[in-house]
C-alpha cells in the first residue's frame, strides 16, 4: 500500500452565497408576516431587488384582482413570482388573463417558496419581482 502527499490546488476557489447589502432581501416569513431587510411587515407587499411597495391591497389570493397588478405590471419585471400563501393557490382566471395579456413570466406558488426563489433570483441580478400575500396569523 502506498501513501500519496495531499492534493494542493493551486487556484481555489470559495464557493458561497453573498448576499448584496444594497438589495431587497427577503430574512424571514411566517404566518401574518414577512420580514424583508431589517423590517416586518403584517399585510401583502410587493418587493424587487430596488423597491418595495408596502401594503399591497390583497390580503388572500381570492382577494387578488386584475387591478392589483398595476403596481406590477409598471415594474415591467422579467420575472414575477407570486407568493399566494401558506399554499399554492392560483388566482381567477380574470387576473391570470391579465398576466397573460401583459406578457410577464410568472410562477405562483406559496409565499414561503416565493421568498426563497426570490432571494436567488435576486442574488443572481436577475429582473425579479415577488408579489407576497400576507395572510392574517390565526
């Protein structure tokens, strides 16, 4: 049996995720909130890497009209998650044509799946958008 010396790499490379400071980062979620950067918030918003809109009208899914996508539809995201929850629900079938229409990408999933797929779209530089349904706690 024969011993080899370690392997020494001569370029190595750390491998980590570095979260930019100056982005809209989503740290925590849970029922009736969702905390982005250093503050809570109790109702729906709407965050992108740059802005955030606090108090977006929906508090559940089947709240969710062709109206509340205006905000949305300004940003002109390259991709839209919607967060609808503590489960996957899709919105009526008039704010899904509304999407179509404005020819957005977008996914919906619960709110928890859509903060994570946000920060990794984010961290990335990627056009995301995150539209997050806030339900009341209880």
């Amino acid at each position: 049996m024969t011993c080899r010396a370690p392997i020494q790499y001569v370029n190595a490379m750390k491998i980590s995720l570095d979260q930019p400071t100056t982005i809209n980062v989503v740290r925590g979620y849970g029922p009736g909130v969702v905390r982005i950067g250093g503050r809570s918030f109790g109702s729906s918003v709407i965050v992108t890497p740059t802005t955030l809109i606090e108090d977006w009208r929906p508090a559940a899914i089947g709240q969710l009209l062709a109206e509340d996508l205006e905000p949305l539809l300004r940003l002109r995201p390259e991709v839209l998650l919607i967060g609808s929850g503590a489960r996957q629900v899709f919105p009526a079938r008039a704010t899904l044509a509304a999407l179509y229409s404005a020819g957005l990408g977008f996914e919906v999933m619960d709110t928890g799946a859509a903060c994570r797929t946000y920060n990794v779209l984010a961290a990335e530089g990627r056009d995301v958008a995150a539209a997050l349904i806030v339900e009341p706690a209880g």
